[in-house]
C-alpha cells in the first residue's frame, strides 16, 4: 500500500508540475505580447526620396532613398535609425598642377575626363525634438551620427602635359574600382510633418539636413592629389511615415 501511494504522489506531483510549467508559459507569453504591443504603438515605419549635394564633383547633386525606423516616447522625442542610398552618374573634368618635380616656374599638368557610376551607402541614428506638435502637423530639430561607405567605378582619360623640358604630352586611359569605408558623418536637420494624409495613420513628412562628413584623410599631401578631408553636405527628404498609433 505505501508503494502505491507514493506512485499516486509521484503521478500528482507531475501532473500539476506539467499545468504549472504551462501556466508559467502562458502568463510568459501574455506578458511578452503585452510588452511587444506596448512598444509597437510607439513606432513609425517610413520611406522617403532624398536629393544631395555637396562640393566634390563625384557626388555634386546625387539621387537616392531613405528607409527609416522612429521609435517615439512621451516628451515629444523621437529615436530613429536609418538606412540612406543614393547613386550619381558622374561625369566632369578635373586638373592637377605639379609644381615638384621641374620647380614652380615649370610645372606639370595633368588634365582628368572622368566618367563614373558612384554609390554613397550610410547608416545613421537620429534624435528629433517636436518644437511644435498639434493634431495635423508638427515641426522639430534634431541631431544625428553617421556611417558611410562609398563606392566608385570609374573611366579616368588622363592627358599628361610637361612643358619644359621638352614640350612632352601623353594620354591614356584607365579604369578602376573602389571604395572609401568607415566615413563618420555627423548632422543638424530641420523636420516639418503633416499628420494623417489620405488614411489616419499615414503622415507626409520633409527633412533639411546639413551635415559634415570625414570623407578623405585627415594629413594633407603636397601637390594636392588628395581629397578634402572633411567635406559639406546639403540632404532634402520628401516622404511618407507610418504611424502604429495615431498621436
């Protein structure tokens, strides 16, 4: 007899450990799903086209896309991460003066037809403050740190020309492919928004950014052959924002 009544223990013991265990997983669940949708109602989804300039010519007035993810809190802030590519045909002419090699008063010149398909890849976070936000729109500041790589296939025409001391010229042609990695930007925008275009949730947004970006090396070469280290950026944003819960 007290072997059976320890088997009954034992299948008592199991089964309310077994409902336990589920009951545990089931309340886990409910509050992970809670947790989820509490965050989920923060966020907003969105996709914009972006026009860029700057002053170096492989990427003076480029076209491109911003895909963008906010996550919204209650004082009228806003984390955002972002993917940005944009894609420049360029073609332009350039000239190098060698003033080293025969002395100042006989430099060397080297004339550059460039012709290249340019791709500018970056991975940005953002902080926006809403200066003014009300039911239909709302204009915020904001800040931002960015990551870029740059990509360059490029049809270089180079005609070499040595006036002294023997009237010497020389063309050829090349082609090559590379790239510049691990570029820091950093940002200043301007954001204004206007709320629930078409559909309720669906905002139409526009974004001035004005940014710095440490495109060349920092040491200056002689002869300037090298790029500008730290060069300017101008960035328009016109797009639609995705809002999980309408504010």
């Amino acid at each position: 007899m007290r072997a059976v009544g320890n088997l009954f223990i034992s299948l008592y013991l199991l089964v309310t450990s077994k409902h336990k265990r589920q009951t545990d997983l089931k309340n886990l669940l409910t509050i992970l799903f809670a947790i989820s949708y509490c965050s989920l109602t923060g966020q907003s989804f969105e996709l914009s086209g972006l026009f860029t300039t700057t002053e170096i010519n492989d990427f003076k007035n480029a076209f491109g896309y911003d895909l963008g993810y906010g996550l919204k809190n209650h004082n009228q802030n806003r984390i955002s991460f972002h993917f940005t590519h944009c894609l420049k045909d360029a073609l332009y002419n350039d000239i190098n003066v060698d003033k080293e090699s025969n002395g100042p008063q006989f430099p060397e010149y080297y004339f550059y037809k460039i012709n290249s398909k340019n791709q500018r890849l970056g991975l940005h976070i953002n902080f926006c403050h809403n200066l003014i936000e009300n039911d239909n729109s709302s204009l915020g500041i904001g800040s931002g740190l960015s990551y870029y790589y740059f990509f360059y296939d490029r049809k270089t025409e180079l005609t070499h020309y040595r006036p002294y001391p023997d009237n010497f010229i020389r063309q050829t042609v090349s082609e090559s492919t590379y790239n510049k990695n691990n570029r820091i930007g950093l940002d200043i925008f301007i954001e204004f928004e206007i709320k629930s275009v078409v559909v309720e949730r669906i905002s139409l947004f526009s974004r001035i950014n004005a940014g710095l970006i440490t495109y060349g090396t920092f040491a200056h070469e002689m002869g300037g052959w090298d790029y500008p280290w730290l060069t300017k950026w101008l960035t328009v944003n016109f797009g639609l924002r995705y809002n999980l819960k309408h504010e």
